[in-house]
C-alpha cells in the first residue's frame, strides 16, 4: 500500500510549479498558456509529446485544491499517471478494470469525500450511472480528457465512449474541462470542442515540431517492392523500430520478410488475445525485443523513449493518424527517422477505411427502439438490441447529437422528436 499523503491546500502557483517540475524549474510555453484562464473557461491544449501536458493538471490541482478527474484512455497509462501524481504530493486512485470492485468503490468513496486529489478513469467508467452518481456529491473543479483525439471520428484511436463525456460533465454541475492532445489539424479541433462539449474555449495549438525526428517518403511499384524496401529501412536501423502495416494480415506478412531477412519481428493487432497484446507491448517496451510490426492499434501507451524509427508500409489513413506514430520516435530527443514506404494505389485502401463512418441506419433504429418506453442504462440497451457495447455507445451518441435521444447520468430516454 503506498504511503497515505496528507490533504492538499490550495497554493500559491509558483509553489505548485516547484512542486510539481522542481526547485530549478520553470514553466514551459504551452504550460503557462495552458493555466493562464483555466480557472475561467475550458481549454484545449494542443501540444508536442514531451510538452509537459500532464504537469498542467498536477499543478492547477495543488492550486485549486479541489478534486480532478482525469479521462485517460488506457488502464496502462493510468497507473503511470497516478503513481506520477502521487511522486509530487498528490492522492490519487483509478477506476479500471484492473481494479477489484472493492478498491474501485473506495476510490469513488475518497472522491466524494475529499480524500483524493485526482481520480483517474476510462471514459467507458465515466458514464456508467453509479460512478456518476457517487461523483455527484464530490466537489470535482477541473475534468481532464487526455490523449482527447480520441473523440474525432477520423482518429485511428477513435474511442466511441468519449463521445458521452460532455453528458457526464453537465451531470456532475459543468466543472471546467481540460482537453489534451498532440494531434493539431484544425477539423480534428473542431470535432474535439463540438464533441465535448467545450464552452467558449480557449484553443491552444503551440509548436508540433519534433526537430530530431527525420521525415521522409521512398516510393515503390508493386505491394512486393513496397514490402521489400521496409525490410531495407529497417535492417538498415540500429536500435530499436515501429514498422505499421495497413492491415492485420500485412503485418504477419511483414514480420514473416523480416523473420526471413535476420531481423524477427514481433506482431501486434487488434485480433490477438488481449494477453497476448499486453505480452508483445510489454516486451517492447521494456527493451526485451527491438522490432516490432503492427496495425494503428499499437498506439497510445507506446512510450519507449530509445525508438530510433517509424517505418510505415504504406500511408496511413491521416496526417493526424501519421503525426502521431511517427512521434512515437525520438522521445529521448536523440536523432530519429520517420518513413513512409508508398505506392500510388495505397490511397485507395484509406478511401475506403474512411468511408465507413457513422452508424448504419439499421443500427441507429434498434438502439433507438431499445430506448422507446423508460430510461435504461447502456447494457440494457445492449441486451434489448441484441448489438456490442462499442456499436451502442457510437449510436447513442450520434442519435443523441441528433436530439432523439437524452442521456441523464448514464440513463437513457428517447426524447420522440
């Protein structure tokens, strides 16, 4: 159990930043931007890995000293969170999956009664009815979404359940909003802010430019000149390589040229076992293994800081898409190189991956019907519906968008407009 961490008293903000960064340190650009009126109005911060995104928050606590919710997609990068938050005087708890219901129960109690600082959870927690309700009483100031391009549509890491933070927030009184991201394209804001329902916001876009990382683009003919020249780039790298395919057949295939060439690869996507992921990414990460081949699924929680490039075999589906993996290079700041291997008749696949946005009207009829005569809660529209939770959670959203359907802490109503 790590040690208890006495209450936390509002202080003064240049207190907050040596306790946060250090006794030398001093305020980056885009964190002093960032606390500059957070207090006032809701903020989306756009800023580089590395820009100190999360010490934002961990200081307008100490300086609020009120409790913040932290949305953070990934029960791997809560953990690192909160054990970073704890490291500077902060109590802070998650509420995961990874949690007994005991201990997620406790956290929500200590929320409520000001016995923590910073709560992280997922945003498929956020809107469940009871941890809403156990909130409601909490004295939250400041609601924090992180990695929030996941809320964009065209995002590869697009999570559905973000689209009903905006719905949780007005539930728990409107406290201020905090959205984070490192992804700067201007219709990827503007989704973010309609989304979640940001008021007025400030809009914050500071420089995304990572020097050390070397782009570059090397044509081909045919798929099999295209795989071959990855294979080039990658034998041709010391250290360790992230090669994204377009698909999940196409990083077996991929791995299995590299298996050949001297150079073994590990594959990661979306159809593996959840174990096995965790496996593959831990074994990465942890410097066990330096190659590893896989779809846009290998993303958020990938911070390995020695990464000296990104090879994609193939464009990916967006710049937004492409900015973040290729940043996923250079974190120690040493030189990186970022290529995409491309044949013309590539765009043809991210025409079509774009093309299946949105829920099919089929879709949106049955959870519009499974909300007809009383409000439920998300499973049961799942049940009455016979659909996955992911399909529901992106169909409430969209039909709530529309009007025809009204979330009240995570139960729903069809409005009959």
């Amino acid at each position: 159990m790590p040690t208890a961490l006495p209450p936390v008293r509002g202080v003064a903000l240049d207190d907050a930043v040596t306790q946060v960064l250090g006794p030398d340190a001093r305020l980056r650009d885009a964190q002093a931007d960032a606390l500059r009126g957070l207090a006032e109005r809701d903020t989306l911060l756009v800023a580089r890995t590395g820009a100190g995104k999360s010490a934002v928050y961990a200081i307008a606590t100490l300086v609020a000293a009120r409790l913040t919710l932290v949305v953070s997609p990934l029960v791997a990068l809560q953990r690192d969170q909160a054990q970073s938050l704890r490291e500077v005087g902060l109590r802070a708890a998650t509420v995961s999956s990874a949690v007994s219901r005991g201990k997620q129960a406790q956290a929500l109690d200590d929320a409520a009664h000001g016995r923590l600082d910073v709560l992280l959870l997922a945003p498929e927690q956020l809107h469940r009815g009871p941890v809403v309700e156990a909130l409601r009483d909490a004295d939250v100031g400041l609601v924090v979404v992180d990695e929030a391009h996941c809320v964009s549509e065209w995002g590869h890491d697009f999570r559905p359940d973000y689209l009903h933070v905006a719905s949780a927030v007005r539930a728990l009184g409107g406290p201020r909003v905090l959205a984070m991201t490192a992804t700067a394209s201007a219709h990827a804001r503007d989704e973010i802010v309609e989304r979640l329902g940001l008021d007025d916001p400030r809009v914050l876009v500071h420089d995304a430019d990572r020097p050390n990382i070397w782009l570059g683009a090397v044509p081909a003919s045919t798929p099999a000149d295209r795989d071959a020249r990855v294979v080039d780039e990658v034998l041709a790298t010391e250290g360790a390589v992230i090669v994204y395919a377009r698909t999940r057949s196409h990083t077996e295939e991929v791995a299995e040229l590299l298996d050949r060439a001297g150079r073994p690869a590990l594959v990661y996507h979306a159809g593996l076992p959840a174990k096995e992921r965790a496996r593959v990414q831990d074994t990465f990460l942890d410097g066990r293994h330096d190659t590893v081949v896989a779809t846009s699924a290998f993303g958020m929680g990938v911070d390995r800081a020695d990464v000296r490039a990104v090879v994609h075999a193939g464009p990916p589906p967006s710049l937004d898409a492409y900015y973040q993996e290729v940043g996923r290079a250079g974190r120690d700041e040493e030189p990186a190189r970022a290529v995409v291997v491309h044949r013309p008749d590539d765009t043809a696949l991210n025409r079509f991956l774009r093309s299946g946005a949105g829920a099919k009207p089929g879709t949106l009829r049955a959870v519009l019907a499974a909300t007809s005569d009383e409000p439920v809660d998300r499973a049961a529209v799942a049940e009455r519906s016979g659909l996955g939770a992911r399909t529901v959670s992106r169909a409430l959203a969209e039909l709530a968008a529309a009007g025809a359907v009204r979330d009240d802490g995570g139960l729903w109503t069809a409005t009959g407009t």
